[in-house]
C-alpha cells in the first residue's frame, strides 16, 4: 500500500504558510496569477516587476495583503542585489520564480541582432542571475525552490514560434537541471514550467481570425488554450512541501501537446 505523502494530509502540504516568495515579471499576466495563489495558499510574496510596473504591482501587493512590490531589472545584477536584499531584511527567501520572460516575433532571416540580445538578457541572463543570487539566500533558510517559466517552447520545436524564442526557453530547461543536481545537496529544488499558448488579450486579438484560432486549438488535445490559472495552480505544487521529491523536472503544462 502507498504510504507517501499523498496519503491522507494532501490538502495540509499544498499550501505555502511561513514562506516567503519572490516572482518575477509579476505585475501582470501570469506572474499576477502565480502571485495570487501563493498568496492564497499563506505565503508572503514580493511582487518583482520593471519600474514602469510600479503601480500596477502596487495595486496587487495591496489586493493581497502579505504581499509588497519590489522594483527589479531581471537584466541587471546590481537589480537583483538590491532586491533580495529587500527580501532578506523582511526574513530571507523560500521561493524564487523566475517569471519574467520577452517575445520579439522576428523570424531567424530579419531578427536583428539587438533583439536577440534583449531577448537573451531578459528570458536567460534575467533568471540565470536570479538562480546566482538566490541559491545562497535558500541556502540560508535551509533550503527552498526554484521555478524557472520556460515554454513547450522550451521542449519541441514550434512552427508558430521564432528561434530566438525557443533558444532562450530551450536553455531555461537545461539551466534548471544543471541547479537541481548541483544545489540538491543544500536541498535546494530546481524545476521547470512549461505552458503552452496562454489565453491572453494578445492572443485573444489573433483568435479574431479564425483560421488562426482552429490552427491553435487543434495543438491541445484538451482542445482550449492554458489559464494563467492552471500555470500557477502548477507553480504553486512545485513550490509547495507537496513536491519534496520532485527536482529537476520540467512540466508540461499544456493539455497533452507536447505528449502528441
Ligand atoms: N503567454 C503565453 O502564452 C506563454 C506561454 C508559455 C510561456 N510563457 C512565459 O511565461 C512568462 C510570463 O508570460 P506572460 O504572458 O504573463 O507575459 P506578460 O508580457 O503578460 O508579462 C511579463 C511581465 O514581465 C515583466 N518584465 C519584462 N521584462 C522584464 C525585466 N527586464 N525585468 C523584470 N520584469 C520584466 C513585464 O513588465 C511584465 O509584467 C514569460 O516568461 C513567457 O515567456 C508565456
């Protein structure tokens, strides 16, 4: 008979009571949806967003309560010194998700090479700093979790989808279970989320043509586009005591398409 963890406390172990959270890119989108639900589930979380975000991530630390807003730059170091500082007077860090992430729409044959920097500062340079400064803050607390937002992107090649987007998720993968078997000893979890397309206004505006839209549901087995919600709901297992054993994975959370 299993007697794992699942075994009758589930509903205790999925929640965050006592921890404390950093995400990235949350002022909005899905960082907003995976803020919201770890605070849900008890934790403290710091709402990290450019500075132009200030008043949007305002208005949701204050909706949440145990939640405040802290100005970062995921492409500058000094950024992440500053903000984890914040962290660590208000306790240290349990949870880093590294949400923030870019889409320059060129195609490899006229994406201008100044793109494909910004690109690669903000969705690779942004968490791998964000994983340099954070392991020795959940070193302190003992250990902790790392969730780094990759894409299906990230794992097939997509024909929707422009190179650079993929180099830059494809390396968010391979990035996370390099930190899950070299920092498992300080007991510190590293693992990867993988959703397919979000329904956003941005797509919303392309479900318009709706050659497009069956073009794009016809990829999901499920047959509808991902919730912010179901990214988070997934986030928020990775974070929780629920996951203890799972490291280095990167999850799908795309209703079977990538399984097809
Ligand atoms: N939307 C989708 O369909 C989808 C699918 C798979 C993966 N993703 C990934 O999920 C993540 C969030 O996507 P979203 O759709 O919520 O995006 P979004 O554009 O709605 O929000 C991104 C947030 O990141 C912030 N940001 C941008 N550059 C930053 C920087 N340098 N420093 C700090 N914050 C910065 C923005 O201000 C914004 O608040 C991204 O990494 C994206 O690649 C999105």
């Amino acid at each position: 008979m299993c007697t794992g963890p699942s075994s009758g406390h589930w509903g205790l172990i999925v929640e965050l009571n006592g921890k404390t959270a950093l995400v990235t890119g949350a002022a909005q989108g899905i960082g907003a949806a995976i803020a919201r639900r770890f605070a849900a589930a008890g934790a403290r979380v710091f709402i990290a967003d450019l500075e132009k975000q200030a008043a949007p991530g305002r208005a949701l630390a204050e909706a949440l309560g145990k939640a405040a807003f802290v100005p970062l730059d995921v492409t500058s170091e000094e950024s992440w010194i500053a903000a984890l500082a914040m962290v660590e007077d208000a306790g240290g860090l349990d949870i880093l998700v590294n949400n923030a992430g870019i889409n320059i729409r060129e195609p490899i044959e006229v994406m201008r090479a100044e793109n494909f920097d910004a690109m690669l500062a903000v969705n690779v340079k942004g968490p791998f700093l964000g994983c340099k400064h954070a392991i020795p803050a959940l070193r302190r607390r003992g250990g902790g979790s790392i969730i780094n937002m990759s894409s299906v992107c990230g794992l097939v090649g997509h024909r929707y989808t422009t190179e650079a987007y993929t180099v830059t998720k494809g390396a968010l993968t391979l990035l996370t279970k390099t930190i899950a078997v070299r920092y498992a000893g300080d007991n510190i979890r590293c693992n990867s989320l993988h959703p397919s397309t979000v329904d956003t206004p941005l797509i919303q505006e392309l479900f318009k043509d709706p050659a497009r839209k069956a073009e794009r549901l016809g990829e999901v087995p499920l047959g509808r586009l991902a919730a912010a919600e179901d990214v988070a709901a997934a986030a928020l297992f990775l974070a929780s005591p629920a996951a203890a054993f799972i490291n280095g994975v990167a999850l799908p959370v795309d209703g079977g398409t990538t399984a097809d």
